[in-house]
C-alpha cells in the first residue's frame, strides 16, 4: 500500500496547465456511445475514472484508442449493453451509459454507481427522465434494468437540479422521437459542455446552461472531434493553495467565468485575484479572513470546493462556517483534520472551523478526492511531516498530483508503507 508524505512547504509559487475536466469527460466518453461513426475527444486526463471506461468499453464493443493525447472512439462495434455491476460501481457516472445506449439497444443493464464514499448518490431523478421517456426501470440487488421498445419526447420538471441526471436526459432524448423538455435543468459548465459536443455530431439541443433546455430528436448522429473543457474544480483548489502561506500561483488553460463564486470567495477572505483570457492569478497576502461558505447548485460556490476551502480556513483567524446543503454528509475529512490538531465542530450539514491555529504532521486517510486534496493542503501548511493514506481516491481525480502540485513548490512524495509504520495506522479508523 502507498501514502502520499507531504511536508511543510511555506509560501507556494509556481504555475499549474489544468486539465480537461474529469466530470465533463466521464460524460463524454459515455456520450460518444450514441454516435454512429468515430469520435474524437482532446483534453480526456489520464485518471483511473477514464480507465474504468476503457475497460466497460472492452466488454460492450466500445473501441477507445490514445492517440497522441487524444482518444479516438470507434462506436460503430458496440454489441451489448450490459454492464459489469462490479465495474460499473467502480464509479460514480457510471449511469450515464444507462441514457447512452438505451436508444441503440431498447435495454440497459447495469450496476449501482460506486466512487466517492462520501453519500450514496441518489439517482432517482436519473430514473425519472426514463421513466417519463417511455422506459421502465427494473431494481435488483446490485443492479437495475432500463427498457423501452421506442424512447419519446416528453415534459421533465426535475425535483431537485441535478447535474448528473440532466446529463443523461440530453443523451437519452438526443435520439428520442419528438421533442423533451427539462425544466429546473442543471445549468454547470459540464452540462454545456456535454450538449455541445452532441450538438456537433448533428444533435438539436437548445438551452443548455439554462434552466430550461430543449431537445429535438434525431434519428442519427454523425462522428466529430471534441475538447473538454478544463476542470474548474481543480483550478480552484489550485489558487486556494496561494493563500496557504502567502505565495503566488497562476493556472493556465481554465475559463474564468466557471470558477466566478470561487473567485469572489477567495478576494473576500483575502486573496487578490487577476484574471485573464485563458489563465487566472492568484496572490496571498499574507493575511486571511474567517467567512462562511454555502455550497450549492452552480452558479453558487461548488460543493467539490468546499473541502479544500476548508484546508485554506483553517489558516484564517477567528471563526468560519462551511455548510453544505448539496452533500451534507459530505464532511469525512473533518475527522481527519482534527489529528493535524484542527479544531472544528460539526454541526448536521455544517462544520464550524476555528482558524489561525498551527496544524501538526501525523496519519490521515482520504476518503474521496476532494478530502484527499484537502489533506494534501493541510499537510503542506503543518508542522513536520503529514502522511496520507487512500491515494486511490486522489487518483480518481488527478493525472499526475505529485508533478502537479511539486510544480507549485509543494514537498510532496509518494511512499510504500512498510511494517515499521504499521502502528502509525491504529486509530485511523477508516483506513484498511
């Protein structure tokens, strides 16, 4: 079993190129299922989410080819629409081929999504849009069963704004007969991103990044070529690492206007941030203000930020609130924190942080990818040496996180762990 061991590193400096964005690539990858000839996608990171697709593919015909940074998919071979649940509960969009091949195949079979253990995703809403679509949704113990003879267009009023079941009603509308209507539709960058691309391969999408999209469907889509957008949530956590100890970090490749509440988080604790066309700075001053932090729905400050905020409040003196009403279990990186010697309550969806206290190096476990990244801040801001188990789940999310943030100055090292620091496991309580 490997660790990641970081250590204190002060003022951070240095630039970061972001990657595609994981979350709008899981869905691209799913999404080029619907195609009829070959796609081409750029800016798909390396990461193990993506791996576990290139493996689905194998099973159903999927023909994923890297080639020369990009990956090359070749539909056109697909034989079968039934899923591994093991497989398939490796990851959390896993359900986006439920919306992709259910038009090509009449039925879907496929396991529960797996990845973050942080809440078991509710996917309610994903089964609602087949369900509205003319399909029927069958449950089983470790998977579930979607059929339609025929997939029509309808009214959808999601209950709750769901990026992830938004996603799927544009893939499995794109080719339904007639027209669908989302309302109370996601309106994040990825959903936008992902009707673009459909629109590209001759898909009559309208409204995406709204709260009302249109979809129009065609019988047929044609191959086309791709770039993801860049992965603001990365970005983000990348600029909060500037505040850390008062340094300057620059991210190139991301879109501003995606990272806009994140943004203005950051000035109001005190960080002074130039954007530019394709590239964003932030400074640390030196000094940090407590706030309060309300994850939401975008355009609101995202819930994957929220635990790598956390790491940067800690360094801000006084009180600061984080609450989040999206996922509001997701708070297992609080535990975690309190062994660097954080001092935070929690309280049903919010975590009352008290800031400007020295953290010291000891054992932590991530649990999901944005806790790993909150872990790695808090370890570069600690005293002495801070070492982080669950490096699977930091992988999920990160192409190469050690050359990423060593780029910025960081002291991090991956390590194999070996009897003699055995006895540093016992109390964490959530590491195997």
């Amino acid at each position: 079993m490997k660790y990641i061991q970081a250590e204190y590193s002060g003022p951070l400096h240095g630039e970061v190129q972001i990657p595609g964005s994981k979350n709008s690539s899981l869905a691209l990858l799913a999404a080029s299922c619907l195609a009829d000839d070959v796609v081409t996608l750029e800016g798909i990171p390396s990461i193990d989410d993506v791996r576990m697709i290139e493996g689905i593919g194998q099973d159903i015909g999927l023909v994923l080819k890297q080639e020369a940074g990009r990956i090359v998919i070749d539909p056109r071979r697909l034989h079968s629409a039934v899923i591994d649940p093991g497989k398939a509960s490796g990851y959390r969009a896993s359900y986006y081929f439920a919306g992709a091949l259910l038009s090509k195949f009449g039925s879907v079979t496929i396991g529960f999504p797996g990845g973050d253990n942080f809440v078991s995703r509710p996917i309610d809403q994903h089964f609602k849009v087949f369900q509205a679509l003319g399909a029927q949704v069958r449950l089983f113990e470790d998977h579930y069963v979607v059929e339609a003879a025929e997939l029509r267009g309808a009214d959808i009023f999601f209950d709750t704004i769901t990026s992830g079941a938004t996603i799927n009603a544009l893939l499995a509308a794109a080719r339904a007969r007639g027209r669908t209507m989302l309302y109370n539709a996601a309106t994040d960058p990825e959903v936008v991103d992902t009707a673009s691309f459909l629109n590209r391969l001759g898909a009559r999408i309208y409204g995406a990044g709204t709260e009302r999209i249109r979809i129009e469907g065609v019988p047929y889509l044609h191959g086309g070529t791709h770039a993801a957008i860049p992965d603001r949530l990365i970005a983000g956590a990348f600029l909060m690492c500037a505040g850390l100890q008062g340094g300057q970090i620059t991210v190139k490749n991301v879109i501003p206007e995606h990272l806009g509440a994140c943004l203005a988080k950051l000035e109001e604790v005190g960080l002074h941030v130039e954007c530019g066309e394709s590239h964003i700075t932030a400074y640390g001053t030196g000094s940090l203000r407590a706030t309060r932090i309300r994850a939401g729905m975008y355009p609101g400050f995202a819930t994957d930020l929220q635990q790598p905020m956390t790491a940067l409040l800690l360094q801000a003196k006084g009180k600061s609130i984080v609450t989040d009403r999206v996922f509001p279990k997701r708070f297992a990186h609080v535990p975690q924190l309190r062994r660097l010697g954080a001092e935070i309550e929690l309280r049903k969806e919010s975590a009352f942080i008290r800031g400007g206290l020295p953290l010291q190096g000891g054992w932590v476990h991530a649990t999901d990818v944005r806790a790993g990244t909150c872990l790695l801040m808090a370890g570069l801001a600690a005293e002495g040496v801070t070492r982080i188990t669950g490096v699977e789940h930091i992988e999920r999310g990160y192409e190469d996180v050690i050359g990423s943030f060593r780029s910025i100055g960081a002291k991090l090292s991956f390590r194999d762990l070996d009897a003699e620091e055995l006895p540093g496991l016992a109390h964490l309580g959530e590491c195997p």
